[in-house]
C-alpha cells in the first residue's frame, strides 16, 4: 500500500516559526548556563522520579533511559559551548571599538553571513561569535587571548591555560574539557557512536584504552560529574573573564579619559558578571 501523501511544505516549513521566549537569564552568559544546564539535568531527574511509579517493561526502558542520558550530556555540552560564545561576544561588544589594533582579525565569515547577523542583533560581538563553533580548547584560547590583550600586545589570557599560562586559576581544566568536547562531537555527529577514530582521540585524550564502534552509554553519575566539571569550570571563567576585561578596560581609560564613563562601565561589567567590577578606580557591585 502507498505511504500517504504529505504536504511537507505545509508541515515543516512553519516550524521555525514555533518558538517561545528566551528566559530571563538568557540576558548574562553565565545565569544563562546555569538556567540551561539545570534545565538539562531536572529532565533527567523529573522522567526518573515519575517513571519510579509506572508500569514500564525494564529493556525499553533501560533503552529509553540510555539515549536520554546521552541526549542531556549533549545538551550540557552545547549549554557550555553557548555561554563561551556570548562571553566572547559580551567582551568584543565592550572593547572592539575603543582599539585600533588587530585583536578582531582572530574573527572571520563571510560577508554576506556576517551582514545577516548584523541586521538581526545589532551587536558586534554576536556578529562575530554567533556562527563560529566554540568546541575547541585552541581556537577558545586564541579567540579570548586576542579578544582581551593589551593594545596592540599578542596576549597572555587562556581560558583553557596549560603549564604556566595565565591565570593560574584556569589551570588544569583542558585535558579534561578536550574529552568533553570529543564526547560532544560523537553525540552531535555520530548519532552517539564511538567510532574507531573516536575510540582512538579518546585513548589518547583519556589515556586509556577505549574500544571503537559502540554506543556510548553513560550513567546517571556520568552525566552529572560532567555537569559538576562544566559547572565549576563556567564559574571559573566567568570570574576571570570578568576580571581581565576590567583590568584592560581600565588600561585603555588610562590612555584615554574620554573613552567611557568608568563609573557607568564599572556597573555594566559588574552587571553582566555577576560579580564586582573595579575600572580605574571605580568600584560597583551587580544590581
């Protein structure tokens, strides 16, 4: 029998249309994870909780449960990949215009990409991060170290620093992430398969073996350990972020008295942190 004719132009073209707002956190990156990766971690909880009380055949459910589990690891993942993007982005928005140097040219896309998402946001730093991927500790390195350098100075800020790359603070956290992000690139590209090349980064990056051609299946503590890591690991970079742009913004204040306000820009930094922010020598709390 024929498979029914269906108007996939009436159904699928309208789905981009079927949206609901962003939350109230979305407004500061690092609130913005947070609400996210709770998010992704209370679906977990709350189908485990009310499937406690069910009649469930245990093979589906094991089945059911082990792709959910890989699907809110994911969605952990690209949580932290998103709060990268829009703190790169919040940064450009604050410095790219007052240096004359070459910090952006880490930057590229095309024309007419970029000229799309300048119609749209209005904001430089969405401009230039929304359609790059942030799923590598190098390229993140790069961009944050030229995004927040002094002027016309190569840089010296990681955000995933190894040996003794500043700031201390960040320190050991890339080993740990680079085997993140290859979980994220088998889940997002592989439907969740440990291929053979996957299997081998992953030896390498874990140093242990790792056996290729499998479904990743993690438990409910893998799940919720990688959640901790990224937690505690956003947290961190939140603060140093938020640190070293005041820091330069308080250097290019210095070269320039005119540039800004620095008891209004000293509010706005502390603002979008979450945390108190010193520029010259002005000092304000969040509000």
């Amino acid at each position: 029998m024929p498979r029914p004719a269906v108007d996939y132009d009436a159904y699928v073209k309208p789905i981009p249309r079927h949206t609901s707002p962003l939350p109230p956190e979305s407004s500061v990156p690092i609130r913005h994870y947070v609400r996210s990766a709770n998010d992704s971690w209370n679906l977990l909880v709350y189908v485990e909780r009310n499937l406690e009380t069910a009649n469930v055949y245990e093979a589906s459910l094991n089945r059911h449960m082990q792709n959910l589990r890989v699907m809110v690891l994911l969605s952990l993942v690209e949580a932290f990949e998103r709060f990268l993007k829009e703190l790169a982005a919040a940064c450009i928005d604050h410095v790219g215009a007052l240096v004359l140097d070459s910090r952006l040219d880490v930057f590229t896309g095309k024309g007419s990409n970029l000229a799309w998402h300048f119609t749209t946001t209005g904001s430089l730093g969405r401009v230039l991060c929304e359609s790059m991927t942030w799923c590598d500790c190098d390229e993140a390195n790069k961009r944050f170290r030229s995004i927040l350098s002094e002027p016309y100075q190569p840089g010296n800020f990681y955000v995933f620093p190894s040996g003794t790359q500043l700031p201390a603070a960040l320190r050991d956290k890339q080993e740990v992430m680079d085997i993140v992000w290859q979980l994220r690139h088998s889940i997002a590209h592989n439907g969740g398969v440990i291929t053979a090349s996957d299997a081998y980064k992953l030896r390498v990056l874990s140093k242990a073996n790792v056996v290729g051609n499998r479904r990743l299946d993690p438990t409910k503590g893998d799940v919720w350990y990688i959640k901790l890591f990224l937690d505690e690991t956003a947290e961190n970079i939140n603060r140093e972020v938020g640190n070293r742009l005041a820091a330069l913004l308080t250097t290019l204040l210095a070269g320039d008295p005119s540039l800004f306000d620095a008891r209004q820009k000293a509010q706005d930094v502390a603002n979008l942190f979450r945390q108190a922010a010193i520029i010259a020598t002005e000092s304000r709390n969040p509000i």
